[in-house]
C-alpha cells in the first residue's frame, strides 16, 4: 500500500501463529490453498503442514462407458499428481473416487498410489471405484486392467490400523477375480485389519446417489459375505444390502465371541422375485432381532429403502422386534403410507430419523402422527409435497426436540378458500363474488397471497423450534 497511514492501520495477519492459519486453512478447499500458499513464503509453509494432509479426497474422472476396447486412463492433472508424491504419506482419512467407469490407472500414478499405499496410515478409507458393475456392463464391456485394480486393493491389504472401511463400488469382473482384486478375497486376507476394523459398509450409497438397478454385489456364492464379515470380530457398524443378509449372518454378529454390534445399517435393495429371486427382502427370524438386542440392549437399525418395495415385501423384514431407529426413503423409491402407520405404531420409541428425498403425496396424516407418537424422533427430512399446516404441526409437535427438520419450499401447498369445494364443481363463487374455475384456483394462488401464508408458516415454525428456520429453495 503507498498509504503509510492506511498501513499501519490495517491489522498485521503475519503475526498470527501457524496453529492459526492451519485452522483457516483447513476450512478452504484445495485449490483455495493453493492460491494462498502463492502469496508468501510463511504462508507456503503453512501449506506444507502434514495435518492439513490427513483427510484428503481424490477424485479422479473415468470414462463414460467401458465397451470401448481401447482403455482409457483415468483423468489426474500433473498438479494433482504432484500433490499425491508430496503429501501422501500423511493421508490418514481418504476418499478415493473415480467418476464414470474405472478402466485404467496412468503408470506414473500408478507408482505414487502404490508408494502412498505402503508408507500412509490410513485411519479411514472409502473407495468408489467408478460405476457399480452390472451383469450388463460385465456382458458387453470390458473390465479395468489387472494392475489398476490391484493399486486399489493395495490400500486395503496393505491397511494395519484402518477402523472404518466404506467400498462404494468395485470392478466385480470374473475376469479379475482373483485373490489381489476381489476386494472380498483381498479383505479376507488381511489378518491385521482383523484386529482394527470397527466400521465396515459394503456397496452403500446416500439418499439421493443413484446405484445400477441390478448390480453384481458378490461373485459366486452369497455365503462369500458370511466368511468376510466372520473375520471381522470388532465390528460395531456394519452396513450391508439386502441381497448380502441372511439370517444365519445376523446370528453370528449376535455371536458372544464377538464385539458388540451398535448399529446394522440396511439398505433395502428390492426387485421382483420371479425375475431376479437374489434381490427378494429376506426373511429374518423375530429371535435372531431378539438375540441382537440381547447382546446389546443399545442395538439399532437404519434401514434405507433404493427402490419402489411394497409394505408387503418390507414386512419380512421390518417386524415388530427390529429396533428401527432411522427410516431413509431415496430419491428414486417411494413411499407406502401403510410402512409410515407401522413406524409410529411399532417403532415409536425407537425412531430417531425419518428422511425422504422422493416425490410423495397426500401423506400428510400420516407425517403428523409420526411426529407425534414418535416420542425420539429428532430428524425430519421431507422432499415431497406437504400442506403448510401440516409443516407447523410437525413443529409443534417436536418443538426444541427437532434438530433438524427440512421441507421444500416448491413442494410446500398453502390453503385456499376452494380445498373443500367438491371435486365434481367446475365453478365456484370466490371471496369477491366472482365465479372462477376450482381446481385452477386450488393450484395456482396468487403469489402474494402465497408469500404471506409462507411467512406466516415460517415464524410460526421457527417460534416452535426455538431457532430461525426456512425452507429449501
């Protein structure tokens, strides 16, 4: 600055001490550090610190389709590259995602992935490695090459104190199968993570993620998941599909030669069983719930429902015994208002989270009654259409108890003087004695009108939860 006064009057932020700035710097993004550490040398130093390298997530671009017979390499820019060499002996909490289909590694990754795999003590891992494979793409396309996979799995043979592994996907190619790529076989054979594994999810994917409709989730026989977790006797969280569960697998985790099991997370993966019988909801003895919560009276389920599955096939599973704590509708499923009866009437003490990111209707009963009989119900997510009122009545009904409570501003519906009008009436007088069209009226209030009623809503619920709230835009 030319100004002298200027300059002395703006605050010296050199003088801040490295603990400082690491903590500023922890909360940008990569690219953001990058930029900051240009500026200056003690800020280039700060840059270098191994604890801002312990959590990293590497995100790589693949292909967009795998039955092309020339490989493709994955995307990784030299800086990118420059940064795994230099800093990937301290990652202790990775994410590794490959975007599109997993084909080929470049060489010279190959190399780094593979010297960071030996040298890093991973604490954490999720690996994503590219699109799940289907029965389809194993038909007609072409599986990544032997070495790349290999790198991958290096991570997790290679892992001596890893407490929490996260296989999103993985090249499920019986051309690949073998015991240094399956990534089943590859955990099998690691006897140290026998001992520190705690957190094991398999295939699992968020609310709103798409996952292949019919993916190949094991190669061979089912019993193959049996022997995997088997190894794993410290395990507490465990998140698994349905295909992957039997009743003979939840009496062993119930086994008392194992650590307790705090948390079973389902993930419901329903087709119809005369076309595809792997994918029926399986059929789990009310004793083998009972003796889980025997071995731990804090046992509880999350169960995430992928798909469209009737209450009908969901009731071998969801009996009275399972101690349900969280409900997940994704963005593709839908929901049965007969499972929504059953979980504020089986599962009112235990419910604690009910999230649906699907489009829903005329459930609005049905919300109401689970926010009121639900006595630990402490989340609530709702993407589909809901009235205002019912939105306030949640509120009230929860109050301070709701830490999280999130509707949809576009799929929120505000009264109108014409709701009650019969549905068979085309006309109708309105408050000015004007006759105009009912549904047309019901749909499409004016937007003023509809802004008042929204902020009406909108104080009264924040008034309820006892902290400022709003809808999604």
């Amino acid at each position: 600055m030319a100004n002298s006064e200027v300059d002395s009057s703006c605050p010296d932020f050199s003088n801040l001490p490295d603990v400082a700035w690491v903590r500023i710097m922890q909360s940008m993004s990569l690219s953001e550090r990058a930029k900051v550490a240009r500026t200056c040398r003690l800020l280039n130093e700060v840059f270098n610190h191994p604890s801002l390298w312990y959590s990293q997530k590497l995100n790589f671009m693949g292909e967009v389709h795998n039955w092309s017979r020339k490989k493709q390499n994955i995307f990784c820019t030299p800086f990118y590259v420059e940064l795994i060499k230099r800093f990937g002996k301290y990652f202790q909490n990775l994410t590794i995602k490959i975007d599109g289909h997993f084909r080929s590694i470049p060489a010279d990754l190959q190399d780094i992935l593979e010297e960071v795999a030996n040298r890093c003590r991973l604490e954490t891992l999720t690996i994503e490695a590219g699109t799940i494979t289907s029965a389809f793409h194993e038909r007609y396309g072409f599986p990544p090459n032997y070495s790349a996979v290999k790198v991958l799995a290096n991570f997790v043979q290679k892992a001596f104190r890893m407490k929490y592994l996260h296989i999103k996907s993985w090249p499920m190619y019986n051309q690949i199968d073998t015991d240094d790529c399956n990534i089943f076989k590859v955990l099998v054979l690691n006897e140290k993570l026998r001992e520190t594994l705690e957190t094991l999810m398999l295939f699992w994917v968020e609310g709103q993620e798409w996952s292949e409709r019919e993916p190949i989730l094991f190669n061979g026989d089912p019993t193959e998941i049996l022997k995997v977790v088997e190894g794993f006797k410290y395990l507490t969280t465990l998140g698994i599909r349905t295909p992957m569960i039997s009743d003979e697998l939840l009496q062993m985790l119930a086994s008392i030669d194992r650590s307790k099991l705090q948390l079973l997370k389902i993930f419901v993966h329903y087709l119809d069983p005369q076309r595809q019988p792997l994918f029926a909801i399986p059929t789990i003895q009310p004793s083998t719930w009972q003796a889980l919560s025997r071995r731990n009276p804090d046992f509880r389920v999350e169960c995430t429902i992928f798909l469209n599955t009737p209450n009908m096939e969901l009731s071998n599973l969801l009996t009275p015994n399972i101690p349900l704590s969280a409900l997940v509708y994704t963005k593709y499923s839908k929901i049965d208002p007969l499972t929504l009866t059953k979980v504020y009437t089986q599962y009112k003490e235990t419910m604690t989270k009910f999230h649906s990111y699907c489009d829903s209707y005329f459930i609005d009963n049905e919300l109401q009654e689970m926010a009121q009989k639900c006595i630990n119900l402490s989340e609530i997510i709702y993407h589909g259409e809901i009235h205002s009122n019912t939105v306030v009545a949640i509120a009230k009904a929860r109050g301070k108890f709701l830490t999280r409570f999130e509707v949809r501003e576009e799929k929120i519906k505000v009264p109108t003087e014409f709701d009650d009008v019969d549905e068979d009436d085309v006309l109708a007088r309105g408050r000015d004695g004007q006759l105009v069209l009912v549904n047309l009226m019901k749909f499409h209030m004016p937007e003023e009108q509809k802004q008042e009623v929204l902020q009406t809503m909108i104080a009264e619920v924040s008034e309820a939860l006892g902290t400022p709230w709003k809808p999604l835009k």
